[in-house]
C-alpha cells in the first residue's frame, strides 16, 4: 500500500508542478488551485508513506521522478527543451532511484 501512496503523491507532485508553470506565476485562478489542492494531497500521501519507509529513500523517490515526469512534461507540453548535459543529469537521478530500490535494504520491497 505504501508504494500506491508514494506513486499517488508522484502524480499529484507532478500535476501540481504543470499546474504552477500553467499558473503563470499565480495570475490565473484555475491552475493556480490546482497547484495549491495537488500539492497538499501530494504532502498528505507522502506523510503517509513516511509510515512505511524512511524520510532519505522517499523523499528521493518522490523528488527524483518528479523532476524526470516535469521535464518530460515541459518538453511535451511547453516546448522547453533539454541540452545533454541536463538529459545526463536527468539519467543519473533515474540511476539513482534504480540503484536505491535495488540494493538499498533500507528501502521496503
């Protein structure tokens, strides 16, 4: 249950991140709810994962995805392209996430 919890809490991090760049620096009323209601579902879902897992490999799990499903987003949806050395960037994080929920016994399977 807690990786459904931590999948959640991606997802709603990650709308409420489209949402902000969508916001236009808090102008438009619509996204701009969608960025405050994302994020406070994504901070409830992450404290329940908390129950489970440690603070270290959650937070770098939530972090890390989020940043490679934003930059994803903002390539597809606003155009925002990546030069190699931030794709290389964005790889060693996914890496990262990798190694950490492989070999790390500190993470719960």
């Amino acid at each position: 249950m807690h990786w459904l919890f931590l999948g959640t809490a991606i997802l709603f991090e990650t709308i409420g991140t489209t949402a902000l760049q969508a916001s236009q620096q808090f102008t438009r009323p619509g996204p701009s709810a969608i960025v405050v209601v994302s994020y406070a579902l994504s901070f409830y879902l992450l404290s329940l994962t908390l129950r489970y897992m440690p603070v270290g490999v959650v937070y770098a799990t939530w972090s890390g995805l989020g940043i490679c499903f934003i930059a994803a987003i903002a390539y597809l949806v606003f155009g925002q392209r990546l030069d190699w050395p931030a794709v290389l960037g964005i790889a060693m994080i996914i890496s990262g996430i990798v190694v950490i929920q492989l070999f790390s016994n500190t993470a719960t399977h």
